[in-house]
C-alpha cells in the first residue's frame, strides 16, 4: 500500500514544483501581459478622448470606475499621457487630477507586485550585463531618490520602470512613495492639457504644455547624465 502510494505523491510534488518555479511564473507573467495588451487593443481606450465616458455612469460612481481602469490601463502598457488627457477632458482638472494621480499609485503597485511575484526570481540571474548591474545597484540601495528623479522627469515608459523596479531589490514603500510624489507636476500638466484642450491659446493650455516640454527636455538630460554615471560605476 505504502509503495503504491509514493509514485502519485511524488508525481504531484514534482508538478507543484514546476508550477511554481521561476520560469513557469515568469511565463504566467509575460501571458497576462499579452491577454491585457490583447484585450487594450480591442478595447482602444483612447476612444474615451473622442466618445467620451459611457453615460450610464455619472457622478462619483464615474471617477472611481475611472480610477481602476486607468490603474488596469497603465498595467496593460497604455501610455498615461493619453489617459492623463482623459481624466482631465472627462472630468475637468480639480476631479481629473486627483483620480490620474490615484490611478498611477494603483497601477504602479499592481506591476510592481505582478513582476516581484512572477517575474523577480527568474530574471534576477540574467542581470549580468555591467550596466544592468550597475542599474539595479542603483535602484536596490538608493530606491526612493533614483525613482522620484525617473517620475519627475519621465522619459522611459511607465510601465517597463515600473516592471524593471521589480526585479530589483527596491522596497515597496520607497516605490510606491516616490511614485505619487514625482509623478503629480507632470499628470497634473496632461490632465490641465486635457481639460483646455477646446482652448489651446488659452494660459493654462499653453503653461501645462510649456512644462510638458521643459520635463521632456529635462529627462533627455537627466538620461545623459545618468547614462555617463552608470557606466563609470560599471567600469569601477
């Protein structure tokens, strides 16, 4: 009875082990990826710009449903400049705002913990090129300032920074933190944008624009930098 029994035990300690090895969550990953870049595509959210937000939902009840689904949006790779100017074209800058801003701390945090979970053990080991290394140094010792600087100045896509932090040693408040601290100047400019848009010679169109320009330019230089300092620390 006793060996009977051992060959279906190991058989299904051998399947769990599989199931949760670091490839086999590495490719739950990369297929939840797919199935929600799949499902963006045949959704285009950006159709809210043009149609505006179902009238069934108003109110209250809109924002919030707005807020997941931009958290979810921003998970799937949609650029939040699009739905920044949606927030601010569908509920005005002072609702706008607040909800963008909310959305990004809780699609951040969805990615974040979606690539620890099921992306983290198995990428680690291929961080041997020197400048990735010299990356994640920087991002593992000094998280909160290293992400704060990429918010501020964006110029790397939101979501991959945000996959990218969670292969490293980076802890979940100094993300989350430095997420919704350096990411309110530059939201706050798209949704203004998206609120004037029906007035682009008026001040507010025109300064949000201006500073969208000014942070865009900012981060070219900012990467330059960075780009020389990490090297130097590879090469050290």
């Amino acid at each position: 009875m006793l060996e009977s029994a051992t060959p279906p035990d190991a058989f299904a300690v051998r399947c769990t082990r599989l199931l949760l090895s670091p490839w086999s969550r590495l490719g739950l990953l990369v297929a939840l990826l797919a199935c929600a870049a799949t499902a963006v595509v045949v959704w285009q959210p950006q159709r809210m710009l043009a149609h505006g937000w179902p009238p069934q939902f108003s109110g209250g009840t809109a924002v919030v449903l707005f807020t997941v689904a931009y958290g979810l949006c921003t998970t799937a790779f949609v650029p939040r400049p699009v739905l920044n100017a949606a927030a601010g074209a569908l509920f005005g800058a002072q609702t706008g705002t607040p909800a963008a801003l909310i959305g990004t701390v809780l699609g951040s945090g969805l990615a974040f913990g979606l690539g620890r979970l099921l992306g983290q053990d198995a990428l680690r080991p291929l961080l041997r090129a020197r400048w990735l290394t010299a990356a994640d140094r920087q991002l593992s010792r000094h998280g909160f300032r290293s992400m704060l600087a990429i918010r501020l100045f964006p110029g790397l896509p939101f979501a991959a920074t945000n996959y990218c932090a969670a292969v490293s040693r980076m802890r979940w408040p100094a993300f989350l933190l430095a997420t919704a601290l350096g990411s309110i100047p530059n939201t706050a400019a798209y949704v203004v944008a998206g609120a004037q848009a029906s007035t682009p010679t008026s001040p507010a169109f025109l300064i949000s624009m201006g500073f969208i320009a000014v942070t865009g330019l900012a981060a070219v230089a900012v990467a330059w930098w960075k780009r020389g300092a990490l090297r130097g620390t590879s090469d050290s």
